[in-house]
C-alpha cells in the first residue's frame, strides 16, 4: 500500500497486547500500520466527544473489540439476584448506547465491532438449556443485535469474535492471573490468533486479497502419478484416502464459485491429465475449471511467470499449492511474490489447511466476482479475435457498449472494490471504504460516475469509475480516475470521460485534474495530455491539468455505442 494507515483499538477490556503481533501480521500484508488504544472502557466517550484523541486522530479503521464478561460487568453474578426482563433491557440499552456513540462520531473510518465471545459458563448450569430465562439465550440474542445492526450500517463490518474464540477455545482465552492484574481479557496466545484474523479483515478491506490458486495435479489434486497409476489407478473418491482428494477438490471447486480463478501448474504430459479429466468419473474439478493450464516440463516458475501474464495479474496475486517441497522451494527462490502454501505432512490435514487459508478472504462477494472465470474465458476469445485481425478491425468488430450511470448507489460494494483494487489504470490511486464512497455519492460536492461494458463476447459488468469533486462555484476536480485492466486499450477511457463530463452543469467552467506517479500506474503518465487537458504544472511525482469546459470538447469514438 501507498500509504501507513492508522488503526485506533477500542475495548471493554485492556488490548494492547494485540499489538506488537498485529503490526506483524499487517507487515506480511504489505500493510504498514500506525495503532493507537483507547483508554480501558472509554470507548462511548471517546467516539462521543468530537475533541477526543480519537477524533482528532482521525483513523482509517475504528476496532471495537467486545467480550460478555466485560462488556456486560457482573451480569452473570446479578443473574440469579435481579429480575431478567430488567438485566435483559439493561443490556438491550448498553448495547443501543454503543450504537448511538459510534453514529454521533464524525469519523468516517471503516469500523470493525466485534461480537461477544458466549461463555461456556451459564449461573444456570446446565439447566440453562430449558430456562425459559436463558443466559446463554439473552448474550445469543445480544450477537443478534450486534450483527442485525452491523448489516444495515454500511460503515461497519461484523468481526466474529465469538467464532474465532471458540476455535482458540474459550478456557484457552484468558490468562485469569493477566486479567486481574491489569484487566487484559486476552492470552498473549490469543491476542497472537486473533491479530491474524483482525489483519485479515483489514487486508479485505483494502482489498489486497489473492485473485489465483495454481495447482499441481500429481498428489495433490489427487493421489498418486497419473504417469505411472494410469486414469483409473490415481486416487479419487470411492476409498478413504480416495475421499480426502474429493475434499480437496471441493474445497478449491467453492473457492472457483467465490470468483477465485483457478490454474495447473504441472510436470506431466498432457494427453495423460486429458485422460484424467476424459474419463475418471470421479474428478470434482473438470478441465474447464481451470483458466490456464500449463502442463509440460518446464520450471515450475516459469510456468507460474506465464500464467500471471495471460491472466494480467500481479506474481503477487497467486497462491501457489504443491505437495512437492523441491517443486516450493524453486517457485519460492525464482517467484518470491508468489505465495506458496506449506503442504501438510498428512494429506488428511490438507483439507483443513485449506478451509483455513485466508489469502483470499474478501468482505464481500461482488457479481463481477461470481462471474470472474467466465469473464476471463471470453477474454481468451477476445485475444484470439485480436490475434488473427488488425487493430482497427478488431475493434469495430468486437461491438462494444457502455452504459455510464450517476451516483449508482446500488453498485457501492463494486465501486469500493474498484477504487482498492485498481493499480494499473489509475490516475491517482486513491483509496476509499465504502461508507466514503455513501458519503461522496450522497453528497451535492461529489459525481460518482460508473461504467459498464458489453461487447460481441458478453458482459464485462461495472468496470470503471470517475469521481468529480466540486471545488468551487464554477469548477470541478477529477478526484479519481479508474478503469478496470480487462477493457483496456479499446479507447472506453476516453468516452467513459466524456459522458462523466455531461454530468457537470453548464455553469460549471472549469474541470482540474491530476496524474499521480506510482509504481504501477505508468501507462496514465499521459492520458490527460492526449485527452487535450492543458498542463499547468509538472514535477516527478505528480501532473497537474486543467480545462476550460465551455471550449472543451471530446469526440465521440466511432466503434463504441453508449447506451
């Protein structure tokens, strides 16, 4: 990432042994952090007083982390003194009192709120299971709230602290001799685990998870050599080994249908893995699952290398999977981007190992996500249309349509995921969570203009975004600039621009702009200068632009309809 975000930890308990292992763990993404803690309990204070350390600050991320035992003080000792419709409405009303205190802050961070962890202890006993007055039941009803209020607040994202403890294990959670001492709730244990789990929430929302797993097939997609078994002596369902491999493949078949693209990387010969996909009834995973398929004797390196530039992805976007460790440590050595996932000992703990992989872990999961395999196949049609026609040809006969739409609300989730995920195509690569872009496409000061595309081989979905911001009476500045890597070199910027620019009111003259140097995003270096922008300043890191609308004018490009 191009810039340190800070992270401001909020608790019912002392946290701030999460982190030195957060900071870890944010470092492995790529992700460097500031972290600054609440005081101990201060969180309403703190989100309401718009002069505390906390507002000012003005973090990118807001972390609430919540536990039963010291959110809800005492609760389980009154609960056999007091009345429970009257601890069921005091603990209602705390919760709606965090509610309030966040919506009064003015921040506009992405904010994490944890659930509550459910105790294994009830003062019930085992009889709370029958109590029409439950204990369990009324925490179990506060995570309802907790999560129904989550969902209808764009702004906040559920952390699942109650799942993640259990998986520690609640009698693993605590350090009780930590937690008298200075009331820190967690273990330095847990406080390791669930700093993973909170860096894999904030690298989803910066959208930097993983977009390839490429596979090795020998051993891994199933048991046994295909070159020395044959198609019906491997190792594929029907016995128990037989059965770990079609978990396995299941298991990579729902990554597929979450948008993850799927890729073989194999030292076999071909016509022995087609026999395998032929006629083994058995195979989860058919051919055309799979987007690239190298299958030769190459390095595997070289073949990862290849399948990273048909894809037009990043070496840093796949995840590498090998039972072979000779076959790891050549990828790991040639392709350090690349990551590669350290194969179980026991195949039977690969299935686990893969459910619990959380490189490709994305908040949500977008349309154009669900659709990704298939866009890329008829991407694969497009280039072979390229390949066998002239350019001109190629476009006029690709009949592309774009339809651009204002303030689609209904398309927040995939605007956000555009402006976090695009590097190459992006004019000034700034990144925004998606209660900014609610904000900005609510607001009078902001055009979020979005853009979809089809052509001849089918629908590309929304593929680029411009956000104008007003900057005065009579001008408007290009705050972002974006489109998708899939539709370029189609000239699309160029009436994508042109159809943002009809949003302006004719009283609106003057329209600013800006290039932004990254690593990544060279081939915008002189987009405006072509679009006829005047340039009134220029330095190594950065172009400014300007244009007079009322003499402005941009030509309509002859191959693409706007709808």
């Amino acid at each position: 990432m191009n810039k340190k975000i800070k992270i401001a930890i909020l608790s019912s308990y002392t946290s701030n042994n999460i982190e030195k292992y957060l900071l870890q763990n944010l470092q492995l993404k790529n992700i460097d952090s500031e972290i600054k803690f609440g005081g101990y309990n201060q969180y309403n204070q703190e989100l309401m007083d718009p002069n505390s350390w906390l507002n000012n600050w003005k973090p990118d991320i807001v972390i609430i982390l919540l536990s039963a035992t010291t959110f809800f003080k005492d609760l389980e000792f009154k609960y056999q003194i007091e009345k429970h419709d009257c601890l069921q409405e005091e603990c209602y009303d705390k919760l709606q009192q965090l509610f309030a205190a966040i919506k009064s802050s003015n921040l506009e961070s992405k904010l994490l709120l944890s659930n509550l962890d459910l105790p294994s202890y009830s003062p019930l006993g085992i009889s709370d299971n029958s109590s029409k007055n439950s204990y369990l039941k009324l925490l179990k009803k506060c995570n309802e709230i907790i999560e129904s209020h989550s969902n209808k607040e764009s702004s906040i994202t559920l952390f699942d602290f109650d799942k993640i403890a259990s998986e520690i294990g609640k009698s693993n959670l605590t350090d009780n001799k930590l937690f008298y001492l200075g009331k820190i709730f967690l273990s330095n244990e847990s406080a390791s685990l669930i700093s993973i789990q909170i860096s894999t929430y904030i690298n989803s929302i910066y959208g930097n998870n993983k977009k390839c797993l490429v596979v090795d097939l020998d051993n891994t997609l199933w048991g046994g050599i295909i070159g020395e078994d044959g198609v019906n002596g491997i190792k594929i369902g029907n016995t128990n080994i037989g059965d770990i491999y079609s978990d396995i493949q299941k298991i990579i078949l729902n990554l597929k249908k979450n948008g993850i693209l799927l890729a073989i990387a194999s030292k076999n010969n071909q016509n022995d893995v087609q026999e395998v996909f032929d006629k083994n009834e058995n195979m989860i995973l058919k051919e055309d699952d799979f987007i690239v398929k190298k299958i030769n004797w190459e390095p595997k390196s070289k073949n990862i290398m290849g399948i990273a530039q048909e894809l037009n992805i990043g070496l840093n976007s796949l995840v590498f999977l090998d039972d072979n460790p000779t076959e790891r440590l050549e990828v790991k050595t040639n392709v350090p981007d690349v990551t590669v996932i350290d194969f179980p000992n026991d195949i039977a703990n690969l299935p686990q190992l893969l459910k619990s992989i959380s490189d490709f872990e994305t908040l949500s999961i977008t349309e154009e996500d669900k659709k990704r395999h298939k866009l890329y196949v008829e991407n694969q049609k497009r280039e072979s249309l390229k390949s066998n026609t002239s350019l001109k040809q190629y476009l006029q006969m690709l009949d592309i349509s774009i339809s651009v739409t204002k303030n689609d609300i209904e398309s927040v989730d995939r605007i956000t995921q555009l402006l976090n995920k695009t590097n190459q195509f992006n004019l000034r690569t700034k990144r925004y969570n998606q209660s900014e872009v609610l904000g900005m496409i609510e607001s009078d000061d902001f055009i979020v203009s979005s853009l979809k595309v089809k052509d001849k081989y089918g629908d590309l979905g929304l593929t680029g975004v411009i956000i104008l911001k007003r900057t005065g009476h009579e001008s408007f500045f290009i705050d972002s600039f974006l489109l998708s890597c899939r539709i370029l070199s189609r000239d699309i910027e160029t009436q994508f621009l042109k159809e943002s620019i009809n949003f302006i009111s004719e009283e609106e003259v003057t329209l600013r702009a800006e290039y932004i140097k990254t690593k990544k995003n060279g081939l915008t270096e002189n987009l405006y200068d072509k679009l006829g922008f005047d340039i009134i300043k220029n330095d190594t890191h950065a172009k400014k632009y300007a244009v007079d609308l009322k003499k402005y004018k941009i030509n309509d490009i002859k191959w693409i309809k706007v709808m």
